[in-house]
C-alpha cells in the first residue's frame, strides 16, 4: 500500500490541464475500515496537501461525529477524492474532477483496503461513479434514500458551506440522516 501511496502522489498524468500542476492527495491504508470518496482537492487542500484540510472538512467532520486525530488516521479513514488534483475553478464554483484518476486508481487501492466496512460517496461524482443505475434522479433522492445502499455505500451530499442552503431545505438530513451516520461511524470505529 505504501507503494501505492506513492506512486499516486507522484502521478504528474494531468500536469499539463491543471492551472496549479500535479499535486495528488490521498490517504489510506491496507486497514482503513471506512473510505470517504469526495470530489476533488479545492485551492487549500492543494496547497497544504492534506485531504479535506478546509471549512468543507470541517464540516464533514461534525457530521461523522470525529475529531482531526481521528480524522486523519489512516487506519480509520481512507480519504480518496474522485480527483486527486484541484482541477481548477469556473463561474460556478470549482471544475469536476479529472475522470482519469479514479479510473486508474480507485480500484488498485480498493484491492489493498480489505477491512473496509462502508464507502461514504461524497457528492454527484462518487455517486455517479459508484453507484451507477442504483442512484436516484436527484442527489437529493440518493441521499434521502441511504439505507439503499447500506451496508457497502453511504451517500452524502458535499459538506461544503455552500451547500447549507440545501440543508436547510432538507431538515430531514440533519433530523435522520446525520444521527444515523455518526452511529454507524461510532459503531466502526
């Protein structure tokens, strides 16, 4: 896995279409027991090169009910964007993630992560990627529908402060949801 680990970050495939450069971040471990798939690194993730290492962190930190050492402890959690690269920003918000990525190593890493008992998929593209026909029409309905896709896959909106609005349009991800989650994650860990 260490291997891996390293030659994921120093994976330069998408050098030349990132405005910042290569700069790929991952965490894992052969003993990680819950996987997070989010999008992709935003500007500071990129900059510190530590996963989820921002306000959107932050947040989904509380939702899990865990500290930053727990956090950040590759035997726990395995943080895996969909990108691992900032990708760069547009008018509304960051670009998606270089497909390229999970392509090449979501399923190598998956292959040395044996004690995994669930993968929270963090936003339209995990969801889009992992779930396939099985996602509903709408992120919102995804969610809404979690235990569908219990035990192996968790679905979860971005934690992103941007994405408060959705909250607070959706009360029952916060009243059912997050109780539910922080359970299950309490539970693994």
């Amino acid at each position: 896995m260490d291997d891996l680990i390293s030659e994921i970050k120093e994976c330069q495939l998408c050098q030349n279409e990132l405005p910042l450069g290569a700069n790929p971040v991952v965490q894992a471990s052969s003993e990680s027991k819950i996987a997070i798939i989010g999008q992709a690194p935003g500007v500071k993730v990129h900059q510190s090169g530590i996963p989820w290492d921002d306000k959107s962190g932050d947040n989904l930190r509380n939702w899990l009910g865990v500290g930053k050492e727990e956090f950040y402890d590759k035997h726990s959690f395995a943080l895996i964007p969909m990108g691992f690269c900032y990708p760069g920003t547009g008018k509304s918000g960051d670009f998606p993630p270089m497909k390229i990525c999970a392509l090449m190593w979501h399923q190598k890493l998956f292959q040395r992560m044996l004690n995994v008992k669930v993968t929270l998929l963090v936003g339209q593209y995990a969801q889009r990627y992992y779930l396939k026909k099985e996602r509903k029409e709408t992120l919102t309905l995804t969610v809404q529908s979690y235990t569908d896709y219990l035990p192996e896959y968790f679905p979860l909106p971005h934690p992103s402060p941007r994405n408060n609005i959705w909250q607070s349009k959706n009360p029952w991800f916060k009243a059912e949801v997050l109780p539910y989650l922080k359970s299950r994650i309490s539970d693994i860990i």
